[in-house]
C-alpha cells in the first residue's frame, strides 16, 4: 500500500480549507442577490398590477370625459360615429341632410350614468329629432340601438320619451303649447338620473314649450349620448353634457 507523506496530506487539507472558506465567502452574496432579485420581481409586479387596476378604473369611470361639449367650430367630427344618415358640419352646426328613418350620430363614452344632456335641436321636415342618451350596441337601422330618446314629433305635435333597446316602447308622450315650426331652433334639456327620465323643451326665447317625466322600466344604465332623426332631416348645435349632481 502507498504510503502518503504527511507534508503531501497536510498540503491537500490546506487546499480543501481553502475551497471550503472560497465557497463559503461566495455563498451569502449569491443569495443576496437572488433575494433581491426576487424582491425587485415582486415589487415590480404589485406596482403593475396596482397601476393597471387604476387604469381600468379611470376608464371605466362614470365621470370620465365630463363635463363634455361640442359647437361644431370645426369640421372635425371624427369623435361621432354615424349609423346612417347624410351628416356633415356647416356653420357651427351638424346636420343631417337624410330622411332616413332612425338615423344615429353617437359620441361620448359608454360608461356615463346620471348625466345632464343639452341642445339645440331644428326639424327640417315631417317626422321627429332630438337626442338619444344611454346609448350602446348602436347599429344601422330604425330602432337599432339601446338607449332613450327624447325628440319633438310633427305628426302629432308631441314631446315623446321612449326607450329602444332593438325594438321600441315608449313610455311618455306631452302636448306642446304651440306647434312645431320647421327650421326653428328648439333647446332640449334631458335629465337622466337612474330609470327616471325628465325633459324640458324651451323656444328661442327660453319660453318653455313642452316637458314629460316618466320611469322607465328596465332602462339602460350608462352609455354614449347621440342625436337622432326619424323620417326628418335635423340639424343640431351647442351639445353639451354635464354630471347630474346627486341634489338633483
């Protein structure tokens, strides 16, 4: 049997105790930084999750976009999106030049609830316009749409509240207290506050033509605001959009 020299056997114990303190030297700074890596990974990750809940939150919001207004001043419409009709910006104010029956122009986002909507709204010929609110799943077509509308209608010289939802139902109709004149300016202002539905008509003058409150059953919730016509050319300015407050 060989023998090992005790020099040659203390010489290999010095090379083992020397790998043994390199390794242990090494060891807890590799760990650090795993951990720290780990911690960095972790961090970064609530950081985005934390962000992206509150993106989705301001998108979502009810009071994004508000208080909202268009004049028209340009020729800029790219914000509105048409769901039949001829539209077209002139002099400040939009108009559609078909008699389309249920023409849609809709902006606005679809997460607005309780709202104030505003305008200005001019018949060009037989048939009725006025706004829509609560808007979603628009489409091309008469009733094509969910959401309310609220218009002046010449046949019967009627305030008209109903609600679309693919088909119609209307709920409230009120006699005016003069007739509806073509090519006359007439100011809207419809209050949505949960299923409750109110509207006032004004002439030129401020004098109030016309008003109807009604609740509608199973109404739509939120969405888009747009203007509308049925079997009527219209013309449309001054749209305005505003939180409805809740003292109202």
């Amino acid at each position: 049997m060989d023998q090992v020299s005790y020099p040659q056997l203390e010489a290999e114990q010095a090379v083992r105790a020397r790998a043994e303190s390199t390794a242990d030297q090494l060891e807890p700074p590799v760990i650090h930084r795993l951990g720290k890596q780990v911690l960095l990974f972790a961090l970064a990750a609530a950081v985005s999750f934390c962000v992206t809940r509150a993106l989705i939150a301001f998108m979502h919001s009810p009071d994004r976009g508000l208080p909202y207004a268009d004049h028209f001043a340009t020729g800029d419409n790219t914000e509105w999106s048409a769901y039949g009709g001829n539209w077209k910006v002139e002099s400040g104010n939009m108009v559609n030049e078909s008699n389309e029956r249920g023409a849609k122009l809709v902006a606005g986002s679809p997460y607005w609830t309780n709202y104030i909507v505003e305008a200005d709204v001019a018949l060009r010929s037989l048939g009725d316009a006025g706004l829509i609110a609560r808007v979603s799943d628009a489409e091309q077509g008469v009733d094509a749409y969910s959401g309310i509308y609220v218009g002046l209608r010449m046949r019967d010289q009627v305030l008209v509240i109903g609600r679309a939802d693919h088909d119609w139902q209307e709920d409230r109709d009120e006699s005016l207290s003069s007739p509806i004149v073509p090519n006359t300016w007439y100011h809207f202002q419809i209050k949505l506050n949960g299923c409750t539905v109110s509207a006032i008509v004004r002439r030129e003058d401020s004098s109030e033509m016309g008003r109807a409150e009604t609740t509608i059953d199973s109404c739509p919730l939120r969405g888009k605001i747009g203007l509308r016509s049925y079997d009527s050319g219209g013309i449309w300015r001054h749209i305005s959009v505003t939180r409805l407050a809740a003292s109202h």
